[in-house]
C-alpha cells in the first residue's frame, strides 16, 4: 500500500502544559519526535469521529511551521483524515482557528492542530509547540491532553503516507494526498465574519476617522497577528499604514520576544509616552504627538495590551473596563446585555467589583483558557445556568467572549474602540483620554493595584522547594510584619460549577487583612527549567490613594511575601528576570 509503518520508541516529557506542549525548536525535529506526538494525538481521538473528517491544522508561522505542517499531512492521511484545512502560508492565529472550527461549512472540523509556541521566542534556537482544539473550538481538556501523553509513553509505531506530494501552502486551492484532501484557505475571512457580527464595523470606522482626532498604533511583533490587523483595522475600518509597527510576519520574531507587556513590547511602549514601569515617560513633552490607543498582540495573536496615551492599562483593569462599559459592545448589547465576568484566579479581582455593583454572575478559574469553555457551552452540557453572553480574562493580557472559544488579541483592540467611541459621542470634540476613562472608572469601583514578578529559568527541584514551603501544614496565618497581617493560606482549587470536573494544587494564596493577595504558583508553558510566578495585588477605594504607580503601592507587599516564601533562601534570586 501507500501507506507505511515506521516503527519508534517512547520520548519521555511531551506532557502538554497550560495550553499545549512547548518544546526547542531543536527537540522537535529531531528524530520522530513531532512525529510521536502527532501519532499520539490521533491514536487518542475516537476511531469514528477521525475517520473521513475534517481538522485544520496551522500555525503562527514560526520558524519550522511548514516542516511540521508536511509532517502532520503525511501522518494525518494515513490515519484516515478525510480533509484539512489550512491557512494559506500555513498561517492562522489562534482564535482564527476556533472560529474556524465553530463557522466554516457550519462548523463541520472536529479539531485543529495550532503549531505555536504563542509568546514564547521563535527561531532556530528558541520554541516550538502544538496546541489542540476540540470540536467546539476550545482547547482540549486536560483528559484529553492526558491521554495523548499517555499515548506518547506506549508508542510503538507511526503512521505516514509514503512519497506524499509537497502541498503548495502559497497557493489558495485543493489538491490531493493519498484519499485525503488538503485545501488551502484564506486565514482571515471565517474569523473576520465573526467580528463583524460581535462588533459595529461601521461605527467604528467613523469613530476612528473622526474629526476632532484619533490615533491607533498596534504592535503585530512579528506575529501572525500582522496579516489579521492589515485586514481588520486597516482594509474595514481604514487605518493608516502608520498604524502599523512590525507589522510583517517572521519566523524569528525579527528576533523580538512576542509577548505584548511592558517589558517586551520596548518600541510600543516608548511610542506611547511610557517607561518600561508603566508610568508617564518624563522626558516626553509633546503629548500632541502621543497616540491615542496603543495595542499589541503575542505570537499567535491571543494575547492583547492595551495603552492610552501615556497610560498603561492592566489586563486585569482591561477586563474589568469592558464589563463596566460592555453596553458599548453589540454582542452584549443585543443578546441582552453581558450576563457573567469570568477570571482566572491570579487575575486582579477588579472585574470582581464590577460584577457585584452590577449583580453579574462572577467566577474564579484556574489559570488556562480551557476553564472558561464549559462556562460557554453551559446549555450544550445540559447545566441549568446560562453564563452566556460571557466576558472572560486573564491577568496575563487574555481576554475575549464566547465569541469564539480563545482569547483574542484583535477581540480586545475593537472592544476598547468601542469603550472609546462610546465615551465620546461628540466626533469633533477634543478626545477623552483612555486614562481618564479609567480613572473615572477607579473612582467609582475602587483601585485594584497590581503586578506580576517572573523568575525565569530557575531550578526545577529549588522551585518546587519553595511551593512545598508554602503548602507545608505549619506554614499558618498569624504573622506580622511591616504592618501586613496574613490572614489565611490555601492552595487553589476549583471544582467547573457546569460538571463538577474538579481541578487541585492550582496555586498558593497568601491573602492579607486588608484584602491583598499575594499568589504564588509554577509557570506551565515554559520549555526549560521552571518559571515562578508572583501575583501581587491591593485594593484602594479612597480616589486621593488611587495615583501611586503600582511598584510604589506594591513594593511592601511584594517584600514581605518574598520574605514569607523564602524565596531567595530556595532559588538564590535577588531579582525577578521580569515585572508585568
Ligand atoms: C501562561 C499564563 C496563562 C495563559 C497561558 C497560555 O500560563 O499565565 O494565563 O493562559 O500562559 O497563554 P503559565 O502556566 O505559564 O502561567 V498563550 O498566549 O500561551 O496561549
Ligand atoms: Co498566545
């Protein structure tokens, strides 16, 4: 037959972390090893469901994309695929690819393979990694995720399609391999169909030509969101190409870390009158020539930042402006209004205030996008509650809506065009500021003070010291120091309130007397050693208390909860690699 066996053995490690399995670059080509996991990944899906169906399969274009995509083509034909989709160059971003799944031909995929490593660094000595979509479009659960690795480890042979002809990605079309069909498609177009019917296209083109003056900049960073942010804001909503900054596709991130914050979106950061601490950079004076909104995205265009002019805006306080100001937003607006807030547990709890003051449903996940599906496809599962429509963030630039079933970069950007549009009916007027927007937002729910401490690359065996440290039974509340007053320790867990799925160990909680937390939990998208996340936050209702930057109101919490988890006395760090 065409079809041959190759034969192989286990390659320890390809548990899939928070959103996928991450690995060098340099690992996953070497030998079988995509081919491993890939056999392993259609070894575990059911025999009937894979049989003569659709998948897509694409990626963020980084460097060894098309590689893997001939890979997953020869190994997907001979497993009985019946047809992929693939983004013309091989390219989608994420949350293309769940809109792909959910609309095209009706929502016919079962799955899409996503090849990205999303914020991680690409290129020859940096990341790669394969994320899974289910048929619903979300990210697979960890059941799912777990029977793949288990399936890794019992490998004993793969199947490929002998002599399989080179797909031309370039070129939009079909073509034949083995039975199945390969067609090429237009990445943006399912996607795009979607935002329109979430936003008003029409007035946001007009808000963005608007007399009195408007300025966009966004930050593709290399990433695949480039080609989404040439279509979307510059072709429909008429952007100027001054809008755009690295706004090409590269393999290699032109040698950028694409992660939109502070620390790595530098030129963007600058360009809005900032510093990388996120205050006003002083030695700017024309604040005329500062744009007027500033937005980046990661590798694979999930991940958002949002600046005003010479204002950061926090994803936490991002979140928490969209709920407040989700009449602004059509797809709230005319399913009758946004009806649940959903954040991940390190995630400030500003959305929190919102949700009481407007009687929201409110739900605290585990950190990972794929916590919020269920909440989304509440009725499908047969739960009484209907979430739906829902806002849905992460501390760590995600947000998005049961729009599709991925946080969306672009998602955010035309969310805050349009908190924007609404705060300023008049067009030829001076514009209102984002800052001020926010501040009046502050001054009636309160300040949540917030900021995240990375250790990178520590030593995996000094960093789970430190967190069985902070689980130890004896560690207990009690202790005062520099006027903080711990008042109780737990280890997050979160049981899905739609199937009761449970999920444990989901991160330490130190939270404070006066309402401030500080959260410490392991990093599971890394790709070597272990990364230690610190969460700080502190609540500020009184409006004159409310100006301080945040490492000024956090440098006491950040301190003393160091101090408690003996954090240099395990790892030896000094300092964090980074602070978001
Ligand atoms: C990080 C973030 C988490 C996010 C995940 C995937 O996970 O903290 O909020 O969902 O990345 O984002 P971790 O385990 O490293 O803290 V992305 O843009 O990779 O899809
Ligand atoms: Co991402």
């Amino acid at each position: 037959s065409m079809f041959k066996t190759l034969r192989t053995t286990p390659v320890e490690g390809m548990k899939p972390g928070t959103s996928g399995l991450r690995k060098k670059v340099k690992v996953v080509r070497d030998g079988l090893y995509l081919h491993n996991f890939v056999q392993a990944l259609f070894d575990s899906l059911p025999p009937h469901e894979k049989e003569g169906a659709t998948m897509v399969v694409s990626g963020d274009g980084r460097h060894y994309n098309r590689e893997a995509i001939q890979i997953i083509i020869e190994i997907a034909a001979a497993n009985g695929v019946g047809r992929l989709w693939i983004g013309k160059g091989g390219i989608m971003s994420t949350p293309a690819v769940s809109a792909v799944i959910r609309e095209r031909e009706g929502g016919t995929a079962m799955g899409g393979i996503i090849l990205t490593a999303s914020h991680n660094p690409g290129g020859p000595e940096e990341d790669f990694g394969i994320k899974y979509n289910m048929q619903n479009g979300e990210p697979a659960l960890e059941s799912f995720t777990d029977a793949v690795y288990a399936a890794t480890l019992s490998i004993e042979e793969i199947k490929i399609l002998a002599n399989a002809p080179k797909v031309d990605l370039d070129v939009l079309g079909v073509t034949r391999v083995g039975e199945m069909v390969v067609e090429v498609i237009d990445p943006v177009q399912d996607y795009l169909g979607v935002l329109k019917d979430a936003f008003d296209f029409e007035a946001l083109r007009k808000f963005i030509a608007r007399p009195g003056g408007f300025k966009l900049v966004f930050d593709a960073m290399h990433g695949v969101a480039a080609p989404y942010a040439q279509v979307v804001l510059g072709k429909e909503l008429g952007c100027p190409p001054s809008t755009f900054l690295h706004a090409s596709s590269k393999e290699d991130f032109g040698g950028l870390h694409p992660d939109p914050n502070l620390a790595y979106a530098s030129d963007l950061v600058k360009v809005m009158g900032l510093l990388p601490s996120g205050a006003p950079d002083p030695s700017m004076v024309e604040d005329k020539d500062v744009p007027d909104l500033g937005a980046a995205a990661d590798g694979d265009a999930d991940r958002n930042m949002i600046l005003g002019k010479r204002f950061f805006v926090t994803p936490s306080d991002s979140l928490a402006l969209i709920a407040a100001n989700a009449d602004a937003i059509p797809f709230f607006r005319e399913q009758g209004g946004l009806r649940t807030v959903a954040r991940s547990m390190p995630t400030s709890q500003a959305v929190d205030q919102v949700a009481r003051a407007k009687g929201l449903t409110c739900v605290e996940t585990p950190t990972g996008w794929k916590y919020f599906g269920n909440l989304m496809d509440a009725r499908a599962l047969g739960s009484a509650q209907d979430y739906v429509p829902i806002l849905c963030g992460e501390e760590s630039f995600g947000t998005g809506s049961n729009h599709v079933r991925e946080k969306d970069g672009m998602w955010a950007v035309l969310a805050w065009l349009s908190i924007l549009a609404s705060h300023n009916p008049n067009p030829e007027a001076p514009l209102k500021p984002i800052s001020a927007i926010v501040q009046e937002h502050w001054a009636i729910y309160g300040r949540n003070y917030y900021c995240r401490y990375d250790y990178e690359t520590v030593d995996s065996d000094a960093a789970n010291a430190m967190m069985a440290h902070l689980r130890e039974p004896d560690f207990k509340p009690g202790p005062v120091l520099d006027g903080f007053v711990l008042a109780e320790v737990d280890d997050f867990s979160y049981s899905d309130p739609v199937d009761g799925r449970q999920a444990v160990k989901q991160g330490v909680r130190l939270l404070f007397e006066d309402g401030s937390r500080a959260v410490f939990r392991l990093s599971g998208t890394g790709s070597s050693g272990a990364t230690i996340r610190m969460y700080l936050e502190r609540y500020e209702a009184d409006v004159s208390k409310q100006g301080m930057t945040s490492s000024e109101a956090l440098k006491p919490l950040a301190d003393f909860a160091i101090k408690l988890a003996k954090l240099e006395h395990y790892t030896g760090r000094r300092a964090p690699t980074v602070i978001t």
